[in-house]
C-alpha cells in the first residue's frame, strides 16, 4: 500500500513537472516577427581566461580577448595549458587549443584597416602634392609666359637697336666720305687760293712793270721831245 502512494506521488510530479516543461518550452518558442529580414552574424569574440596555473581550478588572472597578442613562454602538453605573457607584462597560463600562429580574422581586418588607413593617408599626402606640383606648374607656365614676352620684346628692342645701328654706320660712313670730301675740297681751296695769290701778285707786278713802263716812257718822251723842238727850231734858223 505505502509502495502504491509512492508511485502515485511520483507519477503525479512527473506529470506536473512535464507540464511545466511543455508550458516553458511553449513560452520559450515565443518570438516578435520582424518583417525587415534583417541580417545578423555570429560574433567572432572569445575571452580566454589568464590563469596562475595549468589547471581549471587556479584562479583567474585576466580575461583575454581573442586576437590579442601573447607571447609564448612554455608549455604543459599533459594539462594542455601553455605559460604566456600578455603585452602588459602579466604571465599567466592559458589552454593550448585556443593558441594559433596565424592572427585571427578580426586581426586581419584590424591590419587591413590600418594599411587602408595608411593607405588613405599616403593617398592624401599624394594628392596634396599633386595640387601643390600643379600650383608650381602653373607658376612655372606664367613665370615662362612673361619671360616669352620679355623675350619678345627684348628680340624688337634688339632688331631697332640693330636697325639704328645699320644707320648710323651708314651715317658714319657718309659722314667720314664727307669729311674726306671735305679734306679734298679744302686741298683745292688751298691751291685755288695759292694760285689766286699767284695771280694776284703777277698782277701787281703787271701793273708795276706797266707803271714803270709808263714812266720811263713818260721820262723818255720829255727827253726827246724837248731835243726834237730844239733841232727843229735850229733847222728853221738855218734856213
């Protein structure tokens, strides 16, 4: 009899307690529909515990998280713990199977965010350069354009100074055939003028020898004349 209430009391709380566990797992399929379909991703996160020994019963020392950067000390094949030591300079025991060479994902998009970073940066840098070398090339093309102009002008200055100074050798050397002209005509005047004080002087010396003549022919006539009337005038007496 006390055997019978037994199973009696058990098959009553076996009941009771699978009723309880349908009326949970009823309440646990309970869920909010989301008509968005939104996508979701498993993370990739796990926190290794930083032990003071190789056992699961030593105390945790640090909780690290996966990808972090551990430095290998030594290793306990048997227990499966190796001794590492994290970057902060704290030693601690951790399991070997969570240990890998390689980085993790996460590492690998950390570093590829660094070189793309870096690769913005560097792309930055580039593109200031190149407006900064497009500056100077335009600087450069309007200091090349002035100087084109200066050249230019400085070629018309040359071609007027060499156009004045085709005239003036032009006008030195008429001025030195004028000045030989002028040499020519004052050795001609010199002689015309040597010749003219030449005549000049025959001619007074005509004159004297004429004025001379004159006289001695005047003195001669009042010689003769004067004896002509004597003899005439004897003849007459004569006669």
């Amino acid at each position: 009899m006390k055997l019978l209430t037994q199973l009696g009391l058990c098959l009553i709380i076996a009941t009771g307690t699978t009723g309880a566990l349908a009326e949970q797992t009823a309440e646990g399929d309970r869920y909010v529909a989301v008509s968005s379909g939104e996508k979701r991703y498993v993370t990739d996160t796990l926190w290794l515990q930083l032990r003071s020994g190789p056992t699961a019963q030593h105390r945790i020392i640090q909780a690290l998280k996966s990808g972090e950067h551990l430095l290998l000390l030594g290793e306990n094949a048997d227990a499966g713990y190796s001794l590492v030591r994290t970057d902060k300079g704290n030693e601690g025991w951790v399991l070997t199977r969570y240990l890998d060479n390689e980085p993790t994902a996460r590492e690998h998009l950390v570093l590829a965010n660094r070189e793309l970073e870096k690769a913005r940066a560097e792309l930055s840098t580039a593109t200031e350069r190149l407006q900064a070398l497009e500056s100077e090339v335009k600087g450069l093309r309007s200091e090349r354009s002035t100087l084109e102009q200066k050249t230019e002008k400085a070629t018309q200055e040359l071609s007027s100074i060499r156009e004045v100074s085709s005239g003036a050798l032009a006008l030195d050397e008429k001025a030195r055939k004028l000045s030989t002209r002028n040499q020519e005509l004052e050795i001609q005047l010199e002689a015309m003028s040597a010749e003219n004080a030449q005549l000049r002087d025959d001619r007074d010396l005509n004159r004297l020898i004429y004025g001379g003549g004159l006289v001695f022919l005047g003195i001669l006539a009042g010689l003769i004349l004067p004896a002509l009337r004597g003899g005439r005038k004897h003849t007459s007496g004569w006669s």
